[in-house]
C-alpha cells in the first residue's frame, strides 16, 4: 500500500491507474505554517513516496511526520520512495565545519523506515549513510525506451568522468557505444573540451546525466557536438531541478530534452511509476 506525499501529488494518478493501492492522507498546514499530518488508512507495511524538490525542508520533514504517524498506527514495515533525494549533492566536507548533509538527513530518515530507495542518487555511494537497506534506482532503461528510436544508431555520452557509469547503463541498455567529455590541456593557455576516443561526426548524441540546474553544463556540451558535427542531440537526464530559464536555454541548444518525472516539470516526459510499481 502507498502513502502519498506532497512531492508525489504529480505521480499519484498513474500510480493509480496502474493498479497501486493508495492510502488516504490528510496534508495541510497550520495558520503559523507547521505541517499537519494525518494517515487516514490502516496496514501493517505501506511504501511513503515523496520526492524532496524545492521547498526541500517541508518535504523532508513531511516524511518525518508521516513516518512518525504510521509507526503510532501501529505499521510495522515502511519503505520510503524519495525519488529526487534533496541535499544529495553535499556528500562530503569542502570547507572545515560543514555537514555531510545528505548523510544528516539520511539518518533522520532511517528513525522511521527500514527501506529507501533513491533515483539517480547524485553520488550512489552515500547511499551507505542510510541505516537501513537503501536502494539506488537506475533510470537506464526507462531513458533508454525513451530515445531508442530517436537515438537509432548513435551514441551514449556523459558530460564528464563522473557520469560515466550512467552513460555505460543507458548504452548498454540499447547496445551503443558510449563515451564521456574530458578537458584536454592542449598548450598553457588553451583547454580543449572534447568527447573522448569517439567520433560523434554525422551521428546522433544523447548525453545523460543525474542533474541539470542552470544548464549550463549540457548547453556547453551540446556547442561542442554541434561543432564536431554530430547529428541530432538528444539530453536524457534523471533530475530537472532547472534554475531559472534552464529548461529555454537547454531546448534551444538541442533537438530534444526529456527528464524523467523524479520532479515535476514542463519537460519530465519519462515516467519512474512503473519502475516504482516494481521495486
Ligand atoms: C554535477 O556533478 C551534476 O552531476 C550535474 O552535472 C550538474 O549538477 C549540472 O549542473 P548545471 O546544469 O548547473 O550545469
């Protein structure tokens, strides 16, 4: 059985129709702004879903609440399905005195549930921080369907070393060669920002990665493919977190945009219920 939250709402009707059994939640807040929580239905196990994009703090504390009303209503086993995990990217400390902030809130989560499953965490190895079982769900295949025919015969690539392994996932998905963007020191002065040992020439590109904010990652990677002459470009991406005119300044620079729908945006044509209907 699932329990819906506020950063569900977007999933909640194909969740339904898809046969997932929902639970009743009322979620409102106070006149002073404190969340109000109340689980309408009863059980012994139930799958909380809710995704932790902008405002992130309520979110998260929602989930805290919910946990907290389950477990009184006597719920033995709770999952929690946080499809964009907020905080994923402060994974370690930079500057002396931070928080390893994903860690924090991983923990808070794990007072309450005994399973979390993740989209696409940003860094799959914080997942250690939850104390519980934790899963990181890959989108590869869901993005995969996605561009298969768009993509024909073309290729997979990462907009650096760090996102390899997604670019690997969805092209071994569709049985294409795959490849990332490097910074090639080329004299003193000069940085060369290419794909590495590929030739995207008269090919089409579809370069995935875990987040897009501004864009300006993938509008400097689509530039240089455009240079090289690749063909059609396509950006498959897990998490449109989207700054400000991100989603105008990443469509114009490519053929196609799609993320899936971890968060709910304008161009979040890629659906993860059915991968949660299977987890
Ligand atoms: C960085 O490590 C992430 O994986 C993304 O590449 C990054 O968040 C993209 O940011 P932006 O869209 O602002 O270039």
């Amino acid at each position: 059985m699932f329990v819906i939250g506020s950063g569900g709402k977007h999933l909640e009707d194909e969740l339904r129709e898809l046969g997932g059994e929902v639970i009743e939640i009322e979620l409102r807040k106070f006149p002073d702004g404190e969340k109000y929580v109340r689980v309408l239905g009863f059980g012994r196990e139930a799958t909380v879903i809710s995704s932790t994009f902008a405002p992130q703090d309520e979110k998260i504390l929602e989930l805290l609440l919910i946990g907290d009303a389950l477990r009184e209503k006597g719920f033995e086993k709770l999952r929690a399905v946080v499809p964009y995990f907020a905080y994923s990217r402060q994974d370690r400390v930079t500057k002396e005195g931070e928080p390893i902030s994903v860690r924090a809130v991983m923990r808070a989560l794990g007072l309450y549930y005994d399973e979390l499953y993740i989209f696409d965490l940003h860094n799959p190895e914080t997942i250690k921080y939850f104390p519980g079982k934790g899963i990181n769900v890959s989108p590869a295949r869901i993005i995969a369907d996605y561009f298969r025919e768009k993509l024909g015969e073309g290729i997979v690539l990462a907009p650096d070393r760090g996102a390899l392994g997604r670019a690997r996932a969805v092209a071994m998905e569709l049985g294409l060669e795959y490849s990332h963007f490097e910074k090639r020191r080329i004299s003193p002065t000069e940085v060369e920002i290419r794909p590495v040992d590929i030739d995207v020439r008269g090919k089409n590109v579809l370069i995935v990665d875990d987040i897009i904010s501004t864009g300006g990652t993938m509008v400097k990677a689509a530039r240089i493919l455009r240079k090289l002459g690749a063909e059609k470009i396509f950006v498959g991406v897990t998490h449109g977190v989207f700054a400000e005119g991100a989603v105008e300044r990443v469509s114009k620079a490519v053929d196609e945009l799609a993320v899936t729908n971890t968060i709910p945006t304008p161009v979040s044509k890629i659906s993860i219920v059915p991968e949660i209907l299977r987890l």
